[in-house]
C-alpha cells in the first residue's frame, strides 16, 4: 500500500513511517521544517495552512491512503483549518484517510467516553480538535477518526523531556494531579494506525491505554524507568493554573480493541520495563 504520513517527521508521525517502511510499505510523507532521516521514504515540504499545497502533495505523491498526524496544538489555522483542507483533499482525490484527533475533544464531566460520544470541548485545542473531526466525518464519510490521550515513548515525548528537565532543575513548573488521562504508547498508536488504515474500517476508534492516571503519576512512572528521582518531581493543581481547571478524561477502548489485533498496553506495564 503507497501511503502519505502528514507530519512524518513530528513523534508520531516517524513511528508510523519507521513501522510502514519494516512492514514493506511504499511510503510518502510531508514535513514542515526539515525532513527525517528514514530510508525509502518519499518526503515533500507542506504546510497545512497553505491553501492548495496538500492538493499538490497528492497528486505527485499519488498515495491509496493517508494519515493526518499532525499536530497543530491549539493553532486553528493549522488544527482545524488545515484538517478540514486536508479532508477535501482527500475526497478529491479519492484516497483513504485516516485521522488521528484527540481525548481533548472533551470536557471531561462524564469522565468515561465510549467512541459514540459526542464532542464538548473546553479548551482552545480541544475545539479545534473537535471542529476538525466534523470536517474530517463530512468530507471523506470513510474516513476512520483516531482518537488518543498523552503519547509516551522511547523518551522523545514532551512528556517524557518534561519529566526529565523538572528532574534536572532546569525547567519550573508542577505536573498535575487533576488532570486524569489514559497514556498509551507511541508503538501501539503507530502500529494500530497502520492496521486500521489497511483494515478499511472507518468511524471512530479510541486508541488510549487501559490506565486512568494524572500526569504527575505518569510522571513518577517515567521518572523510576530511567532512573531519576521522583522525588524531585513537583506536583501541582491544573485547577489552580490552567483554564479551564481540572479535568478527566478517560477514552473507553473496548470496542476498538475488539476492532484491532493490536494489544493496547497500560502505562504501569509499558513504563514498567527499560527501553520503554
């Protein structure tokens, strides 16, 4: 299958491209500022905020399928804007599309949140997250939306970097203890990407881990793994800091687990062992 990663050379986006090019995949992806350095790997320069770029990606590319993992943050321009750009796209050139969104798409006052659940952001990110699932569902109907929670991994996640420079004294800040997510690993994200955007199975899939915890816990988690103090780690209330306030948010993942042969490890067993 010829597919095109948008964003391949963010964290994610080069774990899907590394796992697609093992698997004998023909492989295209497009970068923003500098390109990566996997082999067999077709790159263009594109940004989602070009109006009619991601149109001439598509046609030298030529790709059966493509995935969105990008991360514009809370950027709307790039989040939602160029999502929904990139899904027309898509349409236009009848290729497969398979989206990754965020948990950030709610608010987090049902706590538990099946894939028939619908959107009510409170956040800047987390609405324009939502507006581009919308976008994404109306132009490609096919199109399978990939939610997830905080990506951790290898060590090259912002979580992890955080973790490390409050261990070291020389970031300041606090990891909260009320903001309550579902961690998965950046392998298990990837290599479920790939098996759905091969599968054809369209709709929403929830792609998290099986742990419920707050940051600063996963922070302690990652501190023990590569031997640093825990200790060190300050802890603090989102409630007190960060609009707007605590939150949990908890991706229920039974019916995508059912749907995908990739096992979804919680972050106690995944940060439970070196070279996590």
């Amino acid at each position: 299958m010829r597919v095109l990663v948008v964003g391949g050379s963010g964290f994610l986006g080069y774990e899907v491209l590394r796992r697609a090019v093992a698997a004998g995949w023909d492989v295209a992806a497009t970068y923003r500022t500098r390109p990566g350095d996997l082999p067999s790997v077709t790159w263009y320069r594109a940004d989602l905020r070009d109006t009619g770029r991601m149109g001439e990606v598509l046609v030298r590319a030529r790709p059966a399928a493509v995935i969105n993992a990008s991360s514009g943050h809370a950027d709307w321009a790039v989040t939602a804007d160029g999502a929904a750009r990139l899904a027309l796209e898509a349409a236009s050139a009848d290729c497969r599309l398979v989206h990754v969104s965020s948990d950030a798409v709610f608010s987090g006052a049902d706590v538990h949140y099946p894939e028939e659940a619908l959107p009510d952001p409170v956040s800047p990110y987390g609405a324009a997250k939502a507006a581009a699932e919308t976008a994404v569902r109306v132009a490609v109907p096919g199109a399978a939306v990939v939610r997830t929670s905080l990506i951790v991994g290898h060590g090259r996640s912002a979580h992890e970097k955080a973790v490390h420079a409050l261990a070291a004294g020389t970031r300041t800040g606090v990891l909260f203890t009320d903001d309550i997510r579902c961690p998965v690993h950046v392998d298990d994200l990837a290599s479920a990407l790939l098996e759905i955007t091969e599968s054809g199975g369209s709709g929403v899939f929830h792609v998290a881990g099986p742990d419920a915890m707050n940051r600063h816990e996963l922070g302690v988690l990652i501190a023990r793994r590569d031997g640093l103090d825990p200790t060190r780690l300050p802890a603090g209330l989102r409630s007190d800091v960060a609009p707007p306030g605590d939150l949990d948010i908890r991706l229920v993942i039974d019916a995508t687990q059912a749907r995908i042969r990739t096992r979804l490890r919680g972050a106690r067993e995944f940060l439970g062992s070196v070279g996590s």
